[in-house]
C-alpha cells in the first residue's frame, strides 16, 4: 500500500518527457534559423536562439542531474512552466499572436492534464491563458521579407486568441476527463493486483499447510506412542506421570491445529492441482456463502449436458465469486445459479430477486467507481469496483460477462460464457 500511494506523486517518465523537449527544442531552432536565413524574416535572431538555449540548458540538467526515474508533481509543473515562459518569450520576439507557431502554447498544459494533479493542471491552464492574452496585446511585431504590408483585420486578429483559448479549454477539459479515467482504472488495477497475489498466497499457505501436516503425522504419532508408553512405566509417580497427560494432550492439540491449516486434511497437497467442472466450483462457492449468509442459493444444472473439467483458477474462482457475492448483498432473499453448456459453449446465470442495476449506470456497468444517481437504490456501496474486478479477471481468462437487469426475476442478472475450446486450454 505504501508503494501505491507514493506513487501516485510521481506521474511523468523523466525520460520520456526530455525526449519530447528534445524534439521541441531542435523544432525551435530549425524553424528560427529557416525563417532568418532562408526566408529573410527580421527579427531578433541572437535573442530567439538564447531563449531556445535556455530550455536546451534546463532539459540538459533534467537529463543529467535529476536521478529519480520518475517526475515528482511539483517538479514536471515546475519545467511545464519553464516550457510555457519560454516559448512566451520567443513568440513574444516574433510576432506574438500573428505567429503561425502560437498553437504550440497550449500543448504543455494539455500534457500534464493527462498526468498530473488538479491544481498543477488548473495552474498551467491559467499560466497560458495570460500568455495567450499578453501576447494579444504586447509583442514585437517582425519584418517581412516582401515590400507590402500585410494587413489583417482586428475580426481575424482578435479571432486567433479566441480560438486558442476555446481550444485550451477544450483540450484540457477531455484530458483531465481522460486521465481521471485511466487514473481510477489504473487504481482498480493495481487492487486487483493485490488481491490476485493475495489469493496465490493463501493457495500457497494452504499447499505448505497440508504438507506440513503430512510430514508431521509421523513423528507426532511416534511422540504419542512413545509418552503413552512412558506413563505406563512411571505409574504412581504424580509429579512425572502428570508431566506425561499434559506432553500428551499437547501432541494431540499439535495435530488438531494442523488438521484446522489444511482444507482437507484426508488428502495431499496435490489437490490444489485438481481439475474440476463449472458446477463443482459453483458448489463450492455456495457452500461458502450458505455459512455466513441467511439467503437461498437455488442452484440449476439440468442444462448442464457437457460438463468440462479445468484447472482451478484463482483468477475464476475470485471473479465468481465477486459476481456470487453481489448478488447475495443485494438479493431480498433469494439467488438463482443456472449452468448450461452444450458442445460450443458453456455459460452460468446469476440471477437475483433484488432490485437490479440502476437504470443510470447500466451503460456503465464494467467501469470501476460508478455511483447510481438514484436515491432510493439499494447499491450505495461496493458497486462498480466488485464488478470491475470480477469482470476483468474472467475475461482475462476467456469469459464474456453480460450485466443487465433480469426480465424474468426483476432482479440483476450476469451471464458468464465461455468457449468450450477455451475452458479446456487452460
């Protein structure tokens, strides 16, 4: 957890970011020097080629003396800066508004508001929105190379920062939009992440338990036999034949405990290998749900005609039971499982007497942290996150997941399909 969140202070790739300054730099320098010696343009050669020096000299210093891999907040909004007052400053000593370039401005703010915080974002968009109107009003005008005057209308010449600043506020609005929305995915990912290894961890645990239980039997039992025979001897005398009944029970407490560590302790650990059928994962989830909940499961697999065995799937396994668990929270009372499969397809049918999906989010469902508007909607919590994780681990795993509301049950329905061919791939 504290990985994830330090994270999130660190959002542009170093090296990425001075690439693309890179090319803007060698853009810059190209374009003035084309302009003065080939097209004759009069300006303020020596001056342009400093400013352009100056970014050259900060992205040097980026690239050379900033270890981190990884660009802080404050420090990308800091040379995001640098980049708007540079090219301000050039554009300033080139013709301000008028310069064909001046689309360019816009391009740092609309940058970071795919990756950076709200405020940075709301800075920089503020930032170039002063430069965008300075250089309307203020900025050295630049001689051209043919003798007539080019005059523009004060339509066209006002026209040009107003487009500037509706397309600002445009761009940044749908990349802000856009990078919230990966930010969120990106979140919802890494907990699935978390979880999944979380899950592999308890398989792991459950795998060393059984065979830690099998590998003790012995000596355990070796033990026992050994302080019965040892309190036979010493019979009559109570200090040592006390010592003996509590070495005892405490052998016996030793295998209690490590019966309790494994989930079936007749077995070995080779069980985590088995390979099962849909339904007899369906069983075990219900079963699961049945000890903690007060709910009826009705389950149906008369339709099941061509059970496949596979392999067990955490990844399956956590998004059943993702799906199965929605629909325990939000069921009135009851929840109905149907498997059917024929020689193509193999799918299962998760149905609820609850309420449903909201009508506002069902276009929705499969996004993480969607909120129904709704005020009388049971999902005030655990809607959108559950069914985002449990949707992407099974289609990760082949599955097609269809969420909508049931004609039959009024309640939600979620259908889960596979190919037959991809259930016995795995």
């Amino acid at each position: 957890m504290e990985f994830l969140n330090n994270s999130k202070n660190y959002s542009l790739n170093r090296k990425t970011y001075t690439n693309l300054r890179w090319i803007a730099i060698i853009g810059q320098l190209v374009a003035i020097n084309v302009a003065a010696f080939i097209f004759k343009f009069e300006f303020p050669f020596i001056k342009a080629n400093i400013i352009v020096l100056i970014g050259a000299v900060s992205n040097i210093y980026l690239l050379s003396f900033y270890v981190k891999n990884l660009l802080s907040n404050r420090t990308a909004f800091n040379f995001l800066i640098i980049d708007i007052l540079q090219l301000t400053f050039l554009l300033f000593i080139t013709g301000g508004i008028l310069n064909p370039f001046i689309f360019f401005l816009i391009i740092p703010s609309v940058f970071a508001s795919l990756s950076l915080e709200k405020k940075t974002n709301y800075i920089l968009i503020l930032v170039t929105l002063i430069s965008i109107v300075f250089l309307t009003f203020f900025h050295q005008e630049t001689n051209l190379p043919f003798p007539k005057k080019l005059l523009i209308s004060e339509y066209f010449y006002y026209s040009i920062p107003v487009s500037l600043i509706i397309a600002l506020f445009f761009l940044n609005y749908f990349a802000i939009t856009f990078g919230e929305e990966a930010s969120l995915r990106k979140d919802a990912l890494n907990k699935i992440q978390q979880l999944i290894a979380k899950e592999h961890e308890l398989v792991s645990l459950g795998g060393q338990a059984a065979a830690a239980a099998h590998s003790l039997a012995t000596p355990l039992s070796t033990i026992k036999v050994i302080t019965q025979e040892l309190s036979k001897l010493l019979k009559g005398n109570q200090d040592i034949e006390s010592d003996m009944i509590l070495l005892t029970e405490q052998v016996e407490r030793c295998n209690q405990i490590l019966k309790k560590l494994t989930l079936n302790p007749d077995i070995e650990d080779e069980f985590i290998d088995y390979e099962l059928t849909l339904s007899n994962y369906i069983n075990e989830i219900i079963k699961s749900f049945q000890s903690i909940s007060k709910k009826k499961f009705f389950f149906q697999n008369r339709q099941d005609t061509n059970p496949i065995k596979f392999k067990r799937s955490i990844e399956i396994i956590y998004g059943l039971r993702n799906f199965i668990g929605n629909a325990n929270k939000f069921a009135k009372e009851k929840i109905f499982l149907t498997i059917n499969s024929d020689s193509q397809i193999t799918e299962l049918i998760i149905e609820d007497d609850g309420d449903g999906f909201p009508k506002d989010i069902l276009d929705k469902i499969g996004e993480p942290y969607i909120r129904t508007k709704e005020k009388n909607s049971g999902t005030k919590s655990g809607l959108g996150l559950g069914i985002f994780i449990g949707g992407t681990l099974l289609e990760r795993n082949y599955a097609k997941v269809i969420c909508r509301n049931s004609i039959t049950r009024n309640g939600a329905e979620v259908i889960i399909r596979w190919r037959n061919k991809d259930l016995i791939n795995f």
